[in-house]
C-alpha cells in the first residue's frame, strides 16, 4: 500500500496519540528532544498533504546520526531510566519518518502502546492513567481507520464502536485484575531517576527548607486507626544531622549500601488498629522512612536503625505503603551515650562565631543542662526574633549574626544556632529533619502532608531522660506548630508567593480548597485500592470469601476466566460468521431502509435492485418518490459508479446523507399522518430476503451519468423540501 492511499485520519489518530503521550514526559525530556518530535510529526503530516517529500535513505541515515550525536551530549555517561526513556522517544520520533505503508503504520501503534506503558513507570496518579487511556483510545480509532476505511472515522461512530468493545471485555477485566495472582518479581531494577526530587535531604545549609517551604507538592498521607495525635504533636522524623562543616550539617555516618532492587511498595494490610497509622509516601530516591516518636514498625517494608529512626530496604523510588504503631517505649534512667556517640554529638569546627561560643560557656556558668536548654528557649521567646520565608544572606560567622543581629530566619537557621550552643555548653545535641503538621484531607479520613511543612529541630541529651525535642520554632513563632506555615506567613505575605498555580496558596477560595481535596481523596484511594493492590493486600481480600482462596486458586480462576472469555468470542464469532456477518455503514442504511420499505406494504422481492425496490416505493406513495430514487442512487453509486474509490475513501459523506434521507422519508410520513402497515412474517425471513449491494449487484445497476457532485446536490434539494436537514 503506498502513502497516498493511506487513510489520513489513521495517521492524524496517532499523531494526536503520539502527543497525548508526551505529556507525561515532558518534564524529563531534553527541550531539543521535545522540539525534535514536533517537528517529524509536523514533517511527516505535511507529507501526507503532499506539501513535502519524505526523506530518502541517505537523509534519514543523516538525520540519525545528528540526533544520536545530540543524544549522546546530552546524556554523557549517565544511564538512567530518564535517559533510557528519552532514547526510546527518540526512536519513535524518528520512525514517523519511516511510515510509508501500512505495515509501518501498525508498527507505529504497538510502539505507541508501548510507550503508554513506559509512562506508568513514571506517573501513576488517576489523572496520568486516565491521559494515558485517551491516548490508547486514540490509537485503536486510528487502528480503526487503518484496518476499515470504509468505516465513519469520527470521533462519535468510531467511539461507539470501541465502547462496546470496552463494555465487553469489561468483566473480564475486573475479574483479572482481582483474581490474577500478584507473586514478587524474581528481580528487578531500581528506578532511580536523574531528576531532581522535591523533598528532605540529608545534608541542611540554612535557606534549603526555606526553599522547600515555597512547594505545595506531597509528601506523604497518613491515615489513623484511631484518634490522629493534636496538631502540635506530628512531628515526622526523617533522619538525624550529627556533623557540621562550616555551615552544612551533615550525616556523620556513611550511608548505607543501597541494594538493587525495587523497594516493596506495600506492608501489610486489612484494617487499622487503634493505635496503628498507615504512611503512603510519594516517590524520594532515599531510603529513610518519616515516622512519628515512640513507633514501631508494624509493616515489613520498613526497618528501625535507631531509637524512632527508620529506613527502606531499599530507596523508595515508587510510592511506598507503610504501617507503624505508637508505642511508647520505657524509659531507663540508667542509659548512657556511648564516649564514640558522645564525641560525634559534640563536633564542632575549631573555630568560627565566636560570640555563640561565649554565649554558651556564661549559660554553662548559670545553669545545669536543663537549664541552658529552658534558657536558650525563653530567650528566642522573649527577644524579637522573627520566623520568615525571607532571611537575609548571613555572613561567614552566620550563627553569630542571627543570634545577635539580624535575629530573622526559618527552622534550619535556629535549630542550626541552637545545636551550636548547646554542644558548645557540652550538651550533646543533633539537628533532626522531617516534617511538621499535615492538612486534613477530605472527609477528616487522612491527613496531607507537603513539602512546605517541612521542619527542623533539635534534640538534646539529658542523663536521665535521653533525648530531648527542643523546638525554637515553636517558641518564635508558636503559630507554625500550632496552625501550619500558612497562618504562621499571613501577615508576611511569602507562603508560596512563587506558586500561583497551587490550590493551595488559595486557602481563603473555599470552593478551590474543597474541589482540590476531593481531588486528592480520589488519588489516594486509587493510589490504595488500585495501584497498591499487590500480594498482601490481595490476600487479605481474598481471605474474606468463603473457601479460603490460595494463591492456586486464583491461578485456576485467571485461567478459566480466559478460557471462558476466549470460547464466548469463538462461538459468538462463529455465529455471526453464519449468519452472514453484522453490516456496517452504507451497507446498514441500505438494510434500514429495506426495512422501512416493508412497514410501509412495500415489500423486498428477492434480487430486487435498489432503483426498482425506489420505483415501487414511489408508486406506493408518491409523496416518497425523490426521496426513495435519491436514496437508491447513493446506493448504487458508492458502490458501482466510476468514482467508487473515491467513495470508498469518503465514506462518511455517504452514511450521514442516506441517514438523513431516510430520516426525511419516516418524518414525512408522520407529518401526513399515514398509518404503518407491518409485513406479516418474521425478522428472520426478512433478513434472508433482504440483500445488499456489493454481494448481488453487478455494474449494470449503476447510475449512468450521475457524478457524486449531482448526487449531492440532488440529494440537499430532496432534503430541503422535506425539510429534514437537521
């Protein structure tokens, strides 16, 4: 089949795909590379118009090697499942070029499919799935166009056709998905992307937070058995910060080896117990789990490395479910530091913010260990320090100028400057970073937490009492613990003054706020019950049917459930196929009007040209005749005429005015108020008696002479007078 007799909707169908699926993808593409397929897509429609020529092999050879080149610069030495993804776009943005018949044409569908599948590794909140469904229906109506050209190739007939398709293998569908039995990968590769990622790092300079601070995107949901603790009390830690170098807090620990592998994306399931709280974090790269204080793992997924400290056996690069308890743990008096661990949380550069320094040895002169920490936060209460998404560049000695000076900062600065003094008073104390407070979600069932609440602060250790949290924040501005960054910013003005996009910076657009909820409600269920139903919470459904499911059974019911389905189509098949097939377009209007022709006591005679069928109809009532001979000689020239291939391709045209005509035809017998008169005899009699041109007709029934111009003209005039053109 050459280019010029390709379908051009068939073509238009899959480049609207082919763009529908890069949405998803647009933020990790190069720029050149998202230009690149616009512009072959546009290269290759123009030459379908006949505006240009496609390349010859020695073009395309070229074309290659410069974007390979491109690609190669682009990507240096890093392998990435982004990079991986981008070489694959490359390559189909490059067979558009190829696309010259239809065998290339059915190539480019399954590639397109492939590349829908490519993007759930990337995005699977309902929004992307259901974009990626658009962009599948996309390409069968182009598979449509491609495998039927005689077929209406409009959106309403070809969406008709394919939702009965859909309505069809629906149940069997619902039946995989639930009974198909979901068993662990024997390996896996991890999906570790060259993006960068919104969220904690484990390394803090002063102004990082601040900058997450500026984010409304998710960070995690959490939903409670029982009652959620006070707003007050969410504090999630992530992990701990032990090192300081200059003015970078640091792990001191290396971290540790990341297994390959995927991280399990689920923990247990059923439901929650009272003291229980479920985590759906979104994707980090990083391994550390944010949890509350006094919990414990109730979920395999996740391990504790240290008191209230937990880890993934691997980074989370997918959404991950996980599930702790509250527990608190007893208290024992007696326990010490190790001398390593206490050195480590003394760590302090040699020299640097020398007034800090002293500030800490006239606290130690004064008070115990307690006392320096009661000290130092009643003077962040009582002195005019201020909580601001707007600091100020801090000079070398940057402890020193907040403390003393410029007295302005967010979490990091303070929790930083309080750490310093403590540890310079000999007080062992570490930064800990995670998250603060959360947002009720809909329905009060979960709670939201985002980037901007992310938090900073310190911990010390007490004899006696171990650690200690120790908040400056909360005493500076008791608003952001107590109300979240948006009450805590009102006055200031700076809560995602960036972000004008967010719903979230519009909290005082109540209809906003409420249809961007029930959004996020409708995410995290399909997040829970659809993208995270894997073996466990399989099972655990399962186990609620009598019987007691195993993992054999369901292998028996997928199968069968197969089985069934592929014996159903069979026979339906094989059926129709007896019956002579189900007609299609012009095919079926012909079959209707016979039909109609019948309930009028006009009946079919068997071998009966469409002209003579119009003939007898006109004589039967007359107020019919230009009607019934139009409608017969559209018939008989989009299947006969010298311009048949021409009506073949445009076979559109022809349906909706045989439609039309018939629908004129039935309105002018009701306006005149004519009586039907019903043919006596079955509907199987009148399908075996009711032929249909192109299976009995030859050439000699053709209008002579009737170009598909007059037909149209005719054809309006008829439908004017009778006045259904509508």
């Amino acid at each position: 089949m050459q280019t010029a007799q390709l379908p051009g909707k068939a073509l238009l169908w899959l480049v609207a795909a082919f763009t529908l699926l890069l949405v998803p993808q647009w933020d990790r593409l190069p720029a050149w590379l998202l230009v690149v397929c616009v512009a072959l897509m546009a290269w290759r429609w123009l030459a379908r118009l006949g505006r240009v020529r496609l390349p010859g092999r020695g073009w395309r050879t070229g074309l290659v090697v410069v974007l390979g080149g491109l690609y190669v610069a682009t990507v240096k030495s890093q392998f990435t499942v982004d990079t991986a993804a981008s070489f694959f776009v490359l390559c189909v943005a490059l067979k558009w070029l190829e696309t010259r018949c239809a065998r290339d044409f059915y190539v480019l569908f399954f590639i397109l499919l492939y590349m829908a599948a490519v993007n759930f590794l990337f995005h699977q909140a309902i929004h992307w799935t259901l974009l990626n469904f658009t962009a599948v229906v996309l390409l069968l109506l182009g598979l449509q166009v491609l495998n039927a050209p005689e077929l209406p190739a409009g959106v309403r007939s070809g969406g008709r056709r394919l939702a009965g398709l859909l309505l069809k293998m629906l149940p069997v569908v619902i039946v995989l998905f639930v009974f198909f039995p979901r068993m662990a990968p024997l390996w896996s590769v991890p999906l570790v992307s060259g993006q960068a990622r919104s969220g904690i790092s484990d390394q803090m300079t002063p102004g990082d937070i601040s900058n997450l601070a500026q984010s409304s995107e998710r960070a995690f949901r959490v939903s409670f058995g029982g009652q959620a603790p006070p707003q007050a009390q969410l504090y999630w830690r992530g992990l701990t910060l032990d090192y300081l170098d200059g003015a970078t807090w640091k792990q001191s620990a290396q971290p540790a080896f990341r297994r390959l592998g995927r991280v399990e994306i689920e923990g247990v399931s059923g439901p929650l117990a009272a003291n229980q709280y479920e985590i759906l974090l979104e994707p980090t790269d990083q391994s550390w789990a944010f949890v509350l204080a006094d919990s414990v793992a109730a979920s395999p997924n996740i391990e504790e490395i240290d008191q209230d400290l937990f880890r993934f056996r691997r980074p989370a690069d997918t959404s991950v479910r996980y599930r702790l308890a509250l527990e608190a743990p007893p208290v024992n008096p007696d326990v010490q530091l190790p001398p390593a661990q206490r050195r480590q949380l003394l760590q302090l550069p040699g020299r640097g913010n020398p007034q800090a320094r002293a500030l800490a040895d006239e606290l130690r002169s004064q008070y115990d260990d307690r006392g320096i920490a009661a000290a130092l936060l009643q003077r962040f209460r009582e002195q005019p320090y201020f909580y601001t998404l707007r600091p100020p560049v801090m000079p070398d000695n940057g402890i020193d100028a907040l403390l003393f000076d410029v007295k302005r900062g967010f979490c990091a600065h303070y929790a930083g400057a309080m750490t310093f003094v403590l540890r310079a008073a000999g007080i062992p104390a570490r930064v800990v970073v995670g998250y603060q407070g959360g947002e009720s979600g809909a329905g009060d069932d979960y709670l939201i937490v985002r980037q901007y609440d992310a938090h900073a602060w310190v911990e010390g250790w007490f004899e006696g009492a171990g650690w200690i949290r120790l908040d400056p924040t909360a005493a500076i501005a008791p608003s952001r613990i107590e109300s979240g960054l948006r009450e805590a910013m009102a006055e200031e003005g700076s809560f995602l003054e960036n972000s004008w996009l967010s719903p979230q910076k519009y909290g005082n657009l109540p209809l906003l706020t409420w249809a961007s909820l029930q959004l996020d409600r409708i995410n995290y269920q399909w997040q829970r019950w659809v993208v995270g139903y894997q073996g466990q919470s399989q099972m655990d459904l399962l186990s609620r049917l009598p019987g007691g499911l195993t993992m054999r059974d369901l292998g028996y019911i997928s199968a069968g459930t197969v089985a069934v389905a592929l014996m159903l189509a069979g026979l339906i098949s094989a059926w129709r196929g007896r019956q002579g097939g189900r007609l299609i377009g012009v095919a079926r209007q012909f079959q209707r009007w016979q039909r109609f022709c019948e309930g009028v006591g006009v009946p079919v005679r068997q071998g009966e040209t469409p002209l003579g069928l119009a003939d007898r109809l006109a004589r039967a009532e007359p107020a019919l005749a230009d009607s019934a001979r139009v409608f017969a000689g559209v018939v008989n020239t989009h299947y006969y005429s010298r311009q048949a291939a021409d009506a073949v391709a445009q076979p559109a045209s022809d349906i909706r005015l045989l439609r039309r005509l018939l629908a004129g035809m039935k309105r002018q017998r009701r306006q005149a108020g004519l009586p039907r008169n019903r043919a006596n005899h079955s509907k199987r009699a009148a399908r075996q008696r009711i032929d249909t041109p192109g299976h009995r007709y030859g050439d000699r029934y053709a209008l002579a002479g009737k170009s598909l111009a007059q037909r149209a003209e005719t054809a309006d005039g008829v439908a004017a007078a009778t006045r259904t053109d509508y």
